[in-house]
C-alpha cells in the first residue's frame, strides 16, 4: 500500500518546513497529512485503482485517494473529486477561525453513510499546504498526551516556522477536554502567537439532526440528501467510472447509493439475493447478520477481518471468496496502524436493509443479538468490539417521536422533516427490538445475556434495570439489576442513580403520579401513609447513597479508558432525586390529612398526631420525619448557589423543571411555615427570610432575577439588618454581616435613595473589622464583597488598604476548598459587573443587562427570552449593544504570560480571562470586569492596538 510519507509541513507563509525524523517518531497518536505527502514517490498505479475501487464501494477514504484524483484531474484525465455542498461552508467556516481564537472548534454533523468523514478527510487534503492537518487516531485514554502532540505540531520546525494545526475528530466525544487541555500547554509552555494554535474540525454522525444546530453558525450539516447541483456532479462521475470499470462498477455501492440520491428502492435491489433462511443458516449468512446489526445500529464501527476468519472456521480461501454471494455487500480496509483489516457493510442503509429482511424472514434482532455474543464474542472480548457492544446495547441517542416504520423514518431523515425531538429511553437496538420486534422479554433477553457474559461490566445491568422499571414496570426485578450493577461499581454515582429511580417510580407508581408532572392526585386511592413513608425511605437511602458517591468523585481523577466514560460533571441527581421524592411525600400525606404539612414542616409534634389516628407503626418513621424539613433545606440551599453561580455551559440552561422543583420543595417544607420551638429572636426574622427565599447569599442575588419590587427588598435589609445587630452583639457572626451587605447592594439597584440604605462607608467598615481580624479562611462570598466594597475607584483615595492580589489569590483558593469540587466543568457566571457609576452606583447586576436585551426585543415569546438572552451572552453580542457599553465601565489592562493584568488607580490586579482562548499575546489590552464566585474576570478582551482576530 502507498503511505502518507512526507517531510514537510506548511508554515503561516503557506511554504513548506522541513521536520525531521524526531519529530515524526514523536508523533504516535495522530495520523498527520504532511504538506509533500506523495511528492517524493512513484506510486503504484494498481495500488492507487485498488484503493478507488474500495472507496467507491463504500470504504473510508485513504489519503490516496484525494492524491491520485488530484493528479488523474490535473492532467486532464478525470472529473473532480466530487465536493458535496457543505465543503465551500466548512472551507469559509476554517478560514474564519484562521482569524479567530487561540482554540475553536467547528462542528460537521453528518447523518451516518452521507459522506462526512469523506468531506471532512478532503477539506484537510485540500489545505494541507496552508494549515497542518491531522487526524487523531490514537487510543484517548490521555488528553493530556494527544494535546501535547498538538502542539508539537504547531511548534514543529521552531517559532518562526509555527503553523495552525487542523485536526480532525472522527465521532470522538473528546472535544471540550481537549481543547482545555491544549490551553493549559499554551499557559504552561507559555506560547505566544499571532494564529490560532488549533482548529478542531469536530466530525459527529448523529442519525437525526437536531433543529436548533441549524441555527448555529460553525455547524455544517451533511444528510442523506442531495441537491441538484450534487446530482449532476455525481452523473457526469457516473459517466466516467463505467468507462473506467466496465464491470465493477455496478457493485459500487457507496457511490451508487449516493448517486440515487440514498435512494430505498437500489438498496432493496442491492439486497435482493440476501440469504434468509432461519434454520441452518452457513457461517456465512451469520456473519453477514452480525455485521448487517453492529453496522445499522453503530454506524463506522467495525469488526476485524481476523475474528471474521476465526468465526468462519478453519482457514481455507481468502476472506472475500468465502463471504460469496455477499461480498459484494461488504467492504474491507486497511486499519490506520496498517496491522488487522477491518471489515464492515458498504453503506448503513445496506446494513438496516438486511436488519429489515432477516426480521421478516423471522431472524429477528434479538436472535442475531444474542448469537453475537454468544458465537461471535469470545471468552476475551476486544476493547474496540467491547465499546461497540456496550453502544449498540446503552447508548442512547435523540430519536424522532414517531411509528417506529423503517422506510418512512428513513425519508424522515434524508429529507430533514422532523417531528418532536427527544432521547431516546434506550439503545437504538433495544427500542427496535421492543417496539418492531414487538417483543419485551426479547430485550430482557438480550440485556440479561450481555449482563452475565460481561461480569465486571455495571452499564448492562443498568440498561436492564431502567428497562424493567421504565417497560415492564416490574420494581422487584429492577431492583435487583440495578443493585447489581451497583454492586460492578460502587464508586460510580451515575450507576447508584438507577436504583433510587427505580425506588422513586415504584413510589410514583402506587400514588399514582402523572409522570410528565410529578404531580400527586387528589384521590390517592388505597395507599396508606405507612407504605408511602415505607417505599419513601428506599428512594431517600438510594439518592443519599448517590449524593455520597458523588462527593467522593472529583472530576481531575476521573479517567476515559475508552469504555467506561464516567462525567466529569459533578452529579446533581442524587440531591434533586432526593428532593423530587420529598416533594411527592408532602402532596400525597397531605391529600390523606391536612395535619401533616404541619408536621412535616416541623409545626407541631408527630406524636399526639400519630396516637389520634391510631397509627403506631408510624413511630418508626418519626427520624425520617423529624429529619425531612432539614434535609430538604440543607439540599435546597446546595442548588440556591448551584443554580445562582454557574450553567452547564456558556451555551445551555439547566432544564426549567429543575428549578421549578427545587423552588416548590422549599416552599413546602421550609419556606411557608414557622417550626415549632424557635430557638432565639433571631429565628423569627430568619423564617421570615425563608419565606421571601432571602436566606442565603444566592438567594439575595437572585432577587432581582425574581423580580422583587422596592418593598420587598427593603424588607429584606432590615430583617438583615436585624440579624446583624442581634449576631454582632452575640458572637459576631461572620455571614449575617456579608448577607446585609449583599441586601443593601441589590436594594440599591432598585431604589439608590432608600432611607434603608446603609453609607457605603459604614458596609466598609463591617468588612473591614472581619479583614483586620483575618484576610484568610473565608469563604468566597467574603472576599466577593471586599472586590465589590473596595475595588479601586480612579482618583478616589480609600482609608483602608487593602492588597486586592492577596485578596483574589485567596477567594480564588476559598473557591476551590468550597466549590470547585460541585461546579467543575460549569461556567461559572458574572453575578456582578463593573460600571460607570460612583459607590454602589458603579455595581451592574447582570439582570439588569438581561433586562436591556429583553426591551431591545420586546416582541420575543416569554418562553424564549431566555434562550434569546442566552444567545447574546455565548455569542458575545451582548458587548456590542450600544445600551450595554453605556452601562459598563471599560477597563484599561496588560497580558503578560497568558494572564491578564486590570489598571486601576496606578495598581495592578490579576484578574481570570472569560475566554482564556482569546489570550493570544503579550500586550495592552481593554475589557469589561465581572465578578463571578470565583473572582474577578475579563470579558470581551480587546487588544486596542492590535488589528488581528480577537475583536469580535
């Protein structure tokens, strides 16, 4: 076979740079496409016919490919290299981000056999002499290793020679920890650049797209579908190919299919002459089964030629003569390591077609399944076939909410019609099997098979649980799977979930909740209070096992080995489970009688209650009793701050249940009535603070969100202002002190002059006794306050010094000791940002920006201003809004190393980078400061005298 060999790769001028030798070796885990690769070879022209005919067939494209089409086309020999329509997009879409940050990705979806990872390999072809492309081929158990060989690359050939590195992700879910771990080497090595270090070109094979990536402007979208411009190239090729295989070129399969417009009607003919026998089917017939369902239900994935050898039996002919009359729906290929062939179906349409046919001919899915594992499988299963199995089996998908019927769903999905979208409860594999197959114990089947024939392995048992729960409705037998799965992996918070989701519907179930809802009827029916504190207390043990595992799991020890991919969020289900249950607890026992929302809400005593309605057994529940108002404020104050703080994404919301829930919990048990025995005076303000949701130091920021009026906040502060008071003369509590401030800074928002309003020198001098006493060992609130309080104002001399670096290194190491470990990997957002004002008058709460985007587009629907805002803020169009730049004041700054330095008043202060990606060099910068919990940030980095690509 010819190989990429080559010895140069491009620099920013666009001329060649010569590497040697120790580079290359350095380079294990990327295929790279250097700048001369072929040049220096006489290829063979055989090998080159042998590759095309493979590609026409429908393997992947090798490099070969491109070259011997580029050099057939040059001399005037062959029409182009056919370009589907996305290329001139994606082209334009890398060329932009040429000019953009220090990282970027651009996504390519493509739905699976519509020439993706084609379009993509051709767009790193066809600039590999301006850019340096490569494409990750290497096992991804260390990020941190493949980032290194990125920049590597960049770097390769010295500082004058560097160039931005192109590379291509083949459906790896990677993306977002590669791209911080190649941050950190830029930061680390401390790399400074006038281009982009990398483009990821992310290549996604998702079977339905989703409507709102069509709205996204770096998403390239590839389907099942041509346009006619496509027709034609692909006609004036056909032309060219029968001339030039006169007799192959009928079993083209992944051209003709292309060609016909992914057209049903060929794919039914191609697969006419499929053996489907049920009984005494040859080896043959079998492997086909295997690979028709590995291809349709894992599209790109493959098996390896040595184990198809072994399944056939002794060796005898070559793999293509004992696979007759299929062979022609098969492809075989070269693995990239150029070791064991890979043998997969030549198209996924083949693939679902003979998936169709075997279940009509009464070789169901279920059946081929389980042969698979059983005949197939070995005792020792490859990682790459174990990763294949566990995705044909749990890995679940967005789906169309439709009759599940193959031929219109397939028109659905080439011609882009979709209707409701959604995930999918199970496998693709499973839910055909359950909903074609029509058969549920055959899922059981299958699942229960792979379960036990994969003992060490917790995501079969768990599938199988959420099945018999979700399907089968069958509590008993999903408690013991999820327990077993539990017990597979015991550290692992997101398997111990399926068990209290199995508890939480058992408990659903028998009070009949509306599942969508999670609303209790008003007419119970024959459940009793001992059974719902009963099935109760499961759900509640499961979810705090969760919410315990979930502690011990910290996100930089957490390892991707290629098959177990444990998040590296932090999990929240145990907690909102948690709260979920507690919710359904407090409407069906108060539905029985009204005299357990006092109760549960700690009013009045259980005892004398219990004995009224002669239920004694209840007394064993008394400490779940006792202890549920406590709990459910312990976990709702968690996502008070969860929520206030931080998002998924820069891009995504947390769903709008999951604060409505949180927030109706709270009022339940907390946040409505007084408990029992108050303990002091300051108890009675406290509740009442419960009850306007004012308690915490979130839930006083987000007061504005909520919308509270002058009233309500003056209340606030003095209810504050009372707890102070009462602390300070007791034992000088630390926090009531920091949450006055905090009321007096939002009350200022809405009403400047209030009477309730403390001096700002008066807030100053209450911080400043808590940093005379001790600067350290605070928690992050404090120190976001002494930012706010003391940031330096231009010309304006304070009384009090105050290191504000020292200050911003220790919130920094608060942050970490206090919520790092729940907000890994979330964004965390501005709360507070700096503005044009003087005093408190210079704080910009960030919901009186939202405010302005919402007025600037009054038109928008209630129910989408949030995406609307939401859009602004990640696209960064919000700094743009002449209303915005008016509010905000524009900090003056320096990059010195990848960190930015804030000017203020003859001081420097360190301050974090929004978007450390546009840190491009060392140099004068402009900005907008916020303050997150975190400290304090640069948004909107501008370099003023620089014309390159950071400004957007």
């Amino acid at each position: 076979m010819a190989h990429n060999k080559g010895s140069s790769l491009s620099n920013a001028r666009g001329r060649g740079s010569y590497v040697g030798s120790q580079i290359r070796d350095s380079i294990s885990l990327l295929d790279v496409l250097y700048a001369d690769a072929f040049e220096k070879e006489d290829i063979d022209s055989a090998i080159a016919k042998k590759a095309e005919v493979d590609f026409y067939s429908g393997a992947p494209p090798q490099w070969l490919n491109f070259c011997w089409a580029e050099k057939a086309t040059s001399a005037n020999k062959t029409t182009p290299f056919i370009k589907r329509d996305g290329y001139t997009e994606l082209i334009e879409n890398i060329k932009k981000q040429c000019k953009g940050d220090l990282t970027s990705t651009i996504k390519l979806l493509h739905q699976p056999g519509s020439g993706g990872t084609t379009l993509a390999k051709q767009v790193l072809w066809d600039m590999r002499k301006t850019l340096r492309c490569a494409v990750l081929t290497g096992p991804i158990l260390d990020i941190t290793a493949i980032a290194k060989e990125v920049i590597l690359l960049f770097t390769a050939g010295g500082k004058r020679q560097q160039n931005t590195v192109l590379l291509l992700l083949d459906d790896v879910c990677i993306q977002k920890n590669l791209q911080d771990a190649i941050m950190k080497e830029i930061t680390d090595r401390n790399i400074t650049t006038h281009m982009p270090v990398v483009i990821i070109l992310n290549c996604v094979r998702k079977e339905v797209i989703k409507q709102e990536y069509h709205n996204k402007s770096r998403h390239v979208i590839l389907r099942m579908e041509l346009s006619e411009a496509e027709k034609q190239q692909f006609e004036e090729k056909q032309i060219e190919i029968s001339r030039s295989y006169s007799n192959e070129h009928k079993q083209f399969h992944g051209f003709n299919i292309m060609r016909e417009n992914f057209s049903g009607d060929y794919v039914k003919e191609t697969c006419a002459l499929l053996d489907v026998r049920k009984k005494r089917r040859p080896k043959k017939s079998q492997l086909l089964a295997f690979l028709s369902l590995v291809n349709a239900y894992v599209p790109g994935s493959h098996l390896l030629q040595s184990q198809c050898q072994a399944f056939l039996g002794p060796p005898g002919p070559s793999f293509e003569q004992r696979m007759k009359p299929f062979t022609h729906l098969i492809v075989t290929f070269p693995s990239q390591q150029g070791q064991d062939k890979h043998v997969r179906m030549a198209h996924p349409l083949i693939a679902q077609q003979c998936v169709e046919l075997l279940a009509t001919a009464g070789v169901t899915r279920s059946e081929t399944a389980r042969n698979f594992l059983t005949d197939f499988c070995g005792e020792e299963v490859q990682q790459h076939l174990m990763s294949v199995i566990k995705d044909m089996l749990t890995k679940r998908e967005i789906t169309v909410n439709v009759k599940q019927n193959t031929e219109w769903k397939r028109d659905m999905l080439t011609k882009g019609k979709m209707r409701k979208e959604r995930k999918g409860q199970f496998s693709r594999l499973i839910q055909d099997i359950k909903d074609t197959d029509k058969s549920k114990s055959e899922c059981v089947s299958v699942l229960q098979l792979a379960s036990k024939k994969f003992k060490q392995n917790p995501f079969f048992p768990q599938a199988l649980a959420r099945f018999f729960y979700i399907v089968k409705k069958a509590y008993t037998k999903a408690e013991k799977w999820a327990k077993i799965a539990k017990d597979r992996d015991p550290n692992n918070s997101f398997v111990a979930d399926t068990l209290g989701q199995v508890y939480k519907n058992h408990f659903m179930s028998r009070v009949k909740v509306e599942q969508s809802s999670v609303r209790v009827p008003k007419q119970l029916g024959s459940i009793s209070a001992q059974e719902i504190l009963q099935l109760s207390t499961m759900a509640f043990e499961a979810f705090k096992d969760e919410e315990r595992a979930a502690e011990n799991e910290q996100g930089a020890d957490i390892q991707y080995d290629g098959i177990n991919k444990v998040s590296h969020i932090y999990n929240n289900r145990g907690l909102f489970g948690y709260l979920q249950v507690a919710n359904i607890v407090f409407d069906s026992l108060v539905s029985l009688d009204k005299n357990w929302q006092k109760i549960l809400t700690m009013e009045i005593s259980a005892d004398p209650f219990f004995i009224s309605i002669r239920q004694k057994k209840l007394f064993k529940y008394k400490p779940l009793i006792i202890s549920l108002r406590d709990e459910v404020e312990r976990k709702c104050e968690f996502f008070d701050g969860y929520l206030t703080y931080s998002k998924p994404n820069i891009k995504e919301n947390e769903p709008h249940y999951f604060q409505t829930n949180v927030k109706n919990c709270y009022c339940k048990y907390v946040g409505t009535c007084t408990p029992m025995q108050l303990e002091s005076a300051i108890d009675v303000p406290l509740q009442k603070l419960k009850e306007e949701m004012a308690i915490t130091f979130p839930g006083l920021l987000c007061c504005l969100n909520k919308g509270y009026d002058k009233s309500n906040l003056r209340r606030i502060t003095t209810l504050w202002g009372e707890i102070k008071n009462k602390k300070n003369k007791k034992d000088g509590d630390n926090k009531a002190s920091q949450n006055f401030i905090l009321a007096n800074i939002i009350l200022s928002k809405v009403e400047a002059a209030s009477s309730v309003l403390t001096p700002l020198s008066s807030l100053r001098r209450t911080l400043e006794r808590h940093l005379v006493a001790n600067l350290s060992n605070q928690i992050p609130e404090f120190y976001f306050l002494v930012l706010l309080l003391f940031w330096p104002e231009e010309h304006k001399k304070m009384d009090f010094n105050i290191d504000l670096n020292k200050c911003v290194l220790e919130m920094q190491e608060s942050y970490k000791n206090t919520y790092k470990k729940h907000l890994r990997s979330r964004y965390l957002l501005p709360l507070i940002f700096l503005g044009k004002g003087e005093g408190l008058s210079r704080l910009v709460h960030r919901a009186k920006i939202d405010n302005l985007l919402i007025e600037e587009n009054p038109m928008a629907r209630p129910e989408a201003r949030p995406d609307t805002i939401d859009q602004k803020w990640s696209s960064g169009e919000v700094w743009r809004k002449p209303s915005v730049q008016d509010l905000l004041l524009p900090v003056n700054g320096v990059v010195r190393q990848h960190r930015v330095f804030a000017h203020v008043d003859g001081k420097e202060i360190e301050v974090c980078a929004d978007q450390q990606s546009k840190v491009w060099k060392s140099g004068d910068v402009c900005f907008y400061l916020g303050f997150t919990i975190r400290g304090p940030v640069a948004y909107d980095i501008n370099y003023p005298s620089y014309s390159g690509p950071v400004r957007s």
